[in-house]
C-alpha cells in the first residue's frame, strides 16, 4: 500500500479502531469531479487535476449548475460517494486501490485522492470541497490505511484477498440488481402493450349469444315460418320430431281429420299471439294423444288404417 501521509505522522488519530473496521466515519462534502491522471501519486499530479476540475467547475456554474453535494463513508475497506438523500452509491473506492490522499496547502477546503479503477484501470483523482473537514476527512482515510495495513500484517495477506472476492461479489451484485430492474421495467411495458392490443381487438358492443327461450314444457317455441332448430333444451333432450306430412288427407276413428298443429297458424302474427298459439296448440296434441291411448286400452282397434303414433315426453 503507497501511502503519502508522511506530514501527518504527527498528529493523533480521530477515531476509534472499531469505528473504522465495523461501522465507517461519514461526512458531508461537495463533489468537484474525478479526471484522469497520469501518475498514481505526487503532489504537482493533484495540484493539476485540482486546477482543471476547478476551472470545469467554474463555467458549469455560469451556466447555473450547483455543485453536487456528496456523502462520503470511509472505512478499512474504502470510501463510498453516495447520493446524500437517497443514498445510492455513485463510486466506490477500495482501499488497496487508493494510492495517493491529499488536502490542498494552498485551499483548506480541498482535498484530493488518486484510485485505480477496478474496470479500466486508470488512475482518476477525485477532488472535493469541505469547508470545515477538508484535513479531517485525508486524516480519517489515513488512520483506515493505518487500521487496514496492520490487519494486513496480522493476516499474511489472505484479508486483502478476502476483501478483493468480496468486493467483486458486491459489484456482480449491484449489476444483476441493475439487470433485474431493466427486465422490471420492460416487462411492464409488454404488459402495456399487451392489454392495449387487447382492447383495440375486441369489437365494440360485442353481444354473446343467448340461448332461445322456451314454453312451460321446456321446448323451443314452434315458429311455422322457419324450420325447427334442433338446438336441446335447456335439460338436455330434443324437442319432439316434426310428424311426416301426406298429401293423402287420413281421418280418426271418429270420422273425423287428424288435428295436425304443425299445418295452421301460417300466418305472421305478434310475438305475444304467436306464443299463446304454439302453447294452445301443443296442449291439444297432447290431449288427442292421451285420448287414443286410452281408446287402445279399453280394446278399441283399427281396421284397414294405418296410424302412426310419435313419441311422447317421458314427462307427460
């Protein structure tokens, strides 16, 4: 670990060992920007990314952009720059990538660290505003190199590795939870899109079919105007066969022509008339029926006619 806090050597630390190795220290700063440097340490290297991200801020402050305000957590393990109100890690700076960790001479309120990074392996210096904590905050990563080092030593070097595994597994996590909240959102919007498709294609004022209505039998009224559908009734059997007509005119055993319901009432009539005919008339084939049968049971026969008798309902 290069650590250039040699004129810090004097001073006592701030903080408690504990403070740093199981919670962190935070602070309140204002972030100026983090470029590209070309050396991983040295005083002159920060005075001049200082001066190039002072200036950049400058002219983003004509344009009427507020420095952004940062919260910075530092432990043994690196220094996070949050978003101060919803606290969403903006960059997080490992330790053992920090090479360089200065407060400006010149401007109390600056100060400055150089870190690799982790994907392009760069060096970038970042640089911050403190008003008050400037010198504080480099003494507090400085007593975190301290803390880490010595646990270094304590270790034989199997913590740094520990902590290099476990920062690569908090960095595959933080990019699947990026991934997932994508999926999230264009899930959603299938969604959308699919329920809007599924109202365009849905006709308006479509009606769903409603099924005949039927007499007191249970039957499908007869119409003599249109065929008989032989849709079932609504318990399941048939409605009784159309009987065959004969153009030979046949006659009962009283003499008398068969009473046929199906060859009167050619007529249109009302809905309500209409009705009350095909009930009058379903009555009568029932009783003309109920009268040959009782006629069969008291011995009556036919001599030299033929009589077709269709089935009844088992329900009359």
């Amino acid at each position: 670990m290069n650590r250039a806090f040699s004129r810090k050597k004097d001073k006592t630390w701030m903080h408690t060992p504990e403070a740093l190795s199981k919670h962190y220290i935070p602070y309140n700063a204002k972030f100026l920007g983090s470029t590209e440097v070309e050396q991983p340490k040295g005083t002159e290297v920060v005075r001049d990314a200082v001066r190039k991200l002072k200036f950049a801020r400058h002219i983003k402050k004509s344009e009427g952009q507020k420095t952004p305000k940062v919260e910075l957590q530092i432990s043994i393990y690196g220094v996070k720059i949050l978003d101060p109100k919803t606290k969403e890690v903006q960059h997080n700076c490992q330790l053992h990538r920090i090479s360089f960790c200065a407060d400006d001479k010149t401007d109390k309120r600056i100060f400055t660290f150089i870190c690799k990074d982790s994907e392009s392996n760069k060096h970038l210096c970042y640089v911050f505003d403190s008003e008050k904590c400037a010198e504080e905050i480099t003494l507090t990563i400085g007593q975190a190199f301290d803390l880490a080092y010595r646990k270094f030593l304590e270790s034989g070097g199997k913590d740094v590795e520990t902590r290099k595994q476990i920062a690569g597994l908090q960095k595959r996590i933080q990019e699947l939870e990026t991934e997932n909240a994508e999926l999230k959102n264009k899930v959603q919007d299938l969604e959308n899109q699919l329920r809007i498709t599924q109202v365009h294609a849905s006709p308006a004022g479509s009606m769903t079919p409603k099924s005949p209505s039927t007499d007191i039998f249970d039957m499908v009224p007869f119409s003599p105007i249109s065929p008989q559908s032989s849709t079932p009734t609504r318990n399941g059997t048939q409605p009784p066969p159309v009987p065959s007509r004969s153009t030979e005119i046949k006659r009962d055993l009283f003499g008398a022509e068969p009473f046929d319901p199906f060859s009167c009432g050619a007529g249109d009539f009302p809905p309500d008339i209409q009705s009350k005919l095909d009930e009058m008339q379903r009555q009568r084939w029932l009783v003309y029926h109920i009268l040959i049968m009782e006629g069969f049971k008291m011995g009556l026969t036919l001599e030299g006619t033929v009589f077709c008798l269709d089935p009844l309902d088992s329900r009359c």
